[in-house]
C-alpha cells in the first residue's frame, strides 16, 4: 500500500508506540481530536527508516516484516516530541507517573517476542503465560 507494508500497520511495535504516546496525553489531562501518534503514521516512520533487512529476513520467515527493534522504537518517537530511556527494571515503574515501552518474551529461542505498553496493558508480565520474560523497559520522556 503506497510502497509500505500494510502488515506492519497492526505490529506490535506501532501498538505499543500509539499507545504510550496517547496514555501520556491522557494522564496530562489531554483530550485529542485526533489520534496524535496513529499506528499507521508509526510504521510508516519505521518502514522509512530501515525495511531491508527486514525485508532480507522475511525470505527465511515471512512474519520478521513485524519486527520492530528498540533502536527503531527510540527513532520514531522523536518524530513525536519524545525520548525512550533505558529503565533499570521493571519492578521500580510507578504506574500512577510512569509510562514504558515493554518488550517481552516467551521460551528460549522461541519466536514469541511483543512489545507492550505500560500501564495500559495490564498482562506485562504474563503475556506469554508463566515463561514471560521482560526484556527491554524503555521510559517515554517529553523532549522540553
């Protein structure tokens, strides 16, 4: 669909970014016309900067077009005013101020990897069931 991959729209990563970025609004009291940061926008500022290795990885599997690495995460929310910085754990987010970007992961060497956001998904830490394992908690900051 306009040289973008419609797939990606409904990832993971793009859900996770719409998600904190519109929680953020919400807990400042923000009530938005519009969508400020909608998944479709989100991938197409991914997919604008980096398809082809993704691209590379979708002939050995074609689910790898949703992947979306914490670097790209990072990138696209400056695009939106924000900063994601690395939290030192999980266990110390307050949910009544903080607002992070989760990756989880089930199994060893399995393929279950989501990103989540937090507060706003509730499951974090069960997602995969008893093997979720959090691997990644970026805070989203405003840029002053």
């Amino acid at each position: 669909k306009d040289g973008y991959y419609p797939v990606h729209f409904n990832c993971c990563g793009p859900i996770a970014i719409e998600k904190a970025i519109n929680q953020y609004y919400r807990s400042q009291g923000i009530v938005f016309v519009r969508n400020p940061a909608p998944r479709e926008e989100v991938s197409k500022h991914i997919q604008d900067n980096g398809m082809r290795f993704k691209r590379l990885l979708t002939f050995f599997d074609r689910q790898a077009v949703c992947s979306t690495w914490s670097w790209e995460m990072k990138a696209v929310v400056k695009k939106y005013g924000f900063e994601l910085i690395d939290a030192d754990s999980f266990e110390k987010l307050d949910p009544s101020k903080d607002i992070a970007v989760v990756l989880v992961r089930g199994k060893f060497l399995s393929k279950e990897w989501h990103w989540m956001c937090y507060p706003v998904d509730e499951d974090v830490k069960t997602f995969f069931g008893p093997n979720t394992k959090i691997d990644k908690v970026l805070l989203l900051k405003k840029n002053s």
